[in-house]
C-alpha cells in the first residue's frame, strides 16, 4: 500500500490539476506589499468573471483573510471528514489561511520548518479547492521553508509573480528571489513596483518616496518582464484593514487601474498545463493499484 505521504502527493495533484494557474507571490523583503497585491489582483481577477483561490501560506503572520474581510471565518470540513472547505468571503473566492485555524487571533505560531511544510502540504492535498481559473499562493519574505514547499509539491506551477519597493534595500533582495527561482526552474512571471510613489490627495503630485524606477532597473538587468507600478494611495491601507475591496469602492484609482492592467496582461499571457501524474514510488506494486488514484503505467499492465 502506498505510505501517507505518497497518498498525500497524490491528492495534491489530483487537486491541483483541476486549477489551471498557480502563480506563487513572492518578495525577498519584508514589508514590501506583497499581501496587498495578491489581493487586489484576486479582485481583479474576480473582476474580470474569473474563479480564484487563494492559499495563504505566511504561517507566522497570516494577514490575507483581515484583507479580505474574513478574518472571524473558521475552517470545516466535508460531511465525511476527508476534505477541508476553503472560506469563500464572496462569489467565485476561495481562501484558506492557518488564521481560520487558530481560537485567538493574536496566537503565536510558533513552529519549525518541517511543520510548517507540512500544514502547507495539508492545505494542497486536502483542502476541496474544485475548479479553479487562479490559485495565487501568497507567501512570506525569503527564499525559505514556505517557498521551497510550493515550488516542489505543486505541480504545473505556473511561475512566480516578486514584489519589491524601489528603495535598493528592496531591490537586493528582490534579486535573491530571482535567483531562487531560477535555482528551482521556476519562471518568473514578472514583477511588481508597489508603492511606486504616493500621490499626494491635494494636488496629484508624484512622490518618490523610496526612490525611483528600481524594480524597472531590477528587471532590466535580470531579463525579467516588469508588470507595473502600483503607486500609494491614501485609502487603501484603511481599506485593507477593514475589508473593503479597494477596486470596488475606487474603480478610477490610479493603483487600482494599475492591479486591473497587470491581471489583463496575466490572463493573455500566461498558459497552462494539466500534465499527467506518473508516480515514482517504492511501494508501487500490483496490490496497491486499487487504492491508487494515480495514472500511471502500472494499472495499464
């Protein structure tokens, strides 16, 4: 019989292959709004009549469902107990967040990297996504536990999407996320510039706050294609905190004109795959087909 974790790798991508594109969003700097733009694309996205799921996988500081004004949600599961039912704040949105499993929300975390491997891994295999046009998986800083997880349990991930600031502190660390990702042969969608400059509310004057053109600079001597310049804007991060979804409430918004431009070129650009899963493993064997969902050679001989 195939162990746990070979059944756990086949019901990831008996999941996965029934959504279409999987784009890890990621930032090699803390603070950078990386949470900020996985959810205004997921609601530009849903916008546009597309199905999108969102896996938050930032286990010490999950802030994705507070964003997306769901926060008090409680993660159940299916009538048998097999499968757990993501929380869907509004129609056509899925969200699954280790912030609905938790009694207190101001709860530490406090866990080592195999554990949080594992919940992330729980939430891909078990978790009833259905069908899905997105699953943008959001993750915290770095090039650590977390994205290693995503990069090598999802299959068919359609790439990653970084998000830096102009400053060079950012930019440098960017780079480590390019390079993390290339490490891996995972394609590097694009890049975002968030908090491109703030708008000033009186007189529409743009500010460079933390400098200028870095993530451009960034993505012209890395070859990466450069998606576009999310300016600040005063609203948003109240917005943000409250629920609110920011493209709904500012349609005219340069920033939330910017988030639709940059799901536009995504839904033209981006392709996907449903390639077929061949298990490798030691305990395949003519006895174990029949509890086996995989498609493979065996069950063909």
């Amino acid at each position: 019989m195939p162990s746990e974790s070979e059944i756990q790798e086949i019901n990831i991508h008996s999941r996965m292959k029934l959504v279409d594109r999987k784009i890890l969003i990621m930032s090699g700097k803390g603070g950078v709004g990386k949470s900020t733009v996985t959810v205004n694309l997921a609601n530009a996205l849903l916008a546009m009549g597309h199905t999108v799921g969102v896996l938050d996988t930032d286990i010490h500081g999950p802030n994705i469902p507070k964003m997306f004004g769901c926060e008090n949600a409680i993660l159940q599961s299916t009538e048998d107990g097999k499968s757990i039912l993501p929380v869907s704040p509004r129609a056509g949105l899925k969200v699954v967040s280790m912030s609905f499993a938790l009694g207190d929300p101001d709860q530490a975390i406090i866990f080592r990297g195999p554990m949080k491997i594992g919940v992330i891994k729980q939430f891909l295999a078990d978790v009833e996504w259905g069908t899905l046009d997105y699953l943008l998986i959001d993750s915290p800083p770095g090039t650590g536990d977390e994205q290693l997880a995503v990069c090598q349990s999802v299959p068919d991930l359609t790439g990653c999407i970084l998000v830096t600031t102009p400053q060079q502190v950012a930019i440098l660390d960017a780079k480590k996320s390019v390079n993390f990702a290339r490490q891996l042969s995972v394609d590097v969608i694009g890049l975002v510039e968030n908090m491109s400059c703030l708008i000033c509310p009186d007189c529409g004057k743009r500010i460079p706050v933390f400098g200028k053109d870095g993530g451009k600079n960034l993505c012209k001597e890395m070859g990466i294609p450069f998606l576009g310049e999310i300016p600040m804007e005063l609203g948003l991060q109240q917005d943000e905190d409250l629920g609110v979804n920011w493209l709904e409430k500012n349609p005219d918004s340069e920033s939330s004109k910017a988030f639709r431009d940059i799901a536009q070129y995504l839904h033209g650009t981006l392709k996907f795959k449903h390639t077929p899963y061949v298990p490798s493993f030691d305990s395949c064997s003519p006895s174990a087909c029949a509890s086996c969902t995989a498609n493979c050679s065996s069950k063909k001989s």
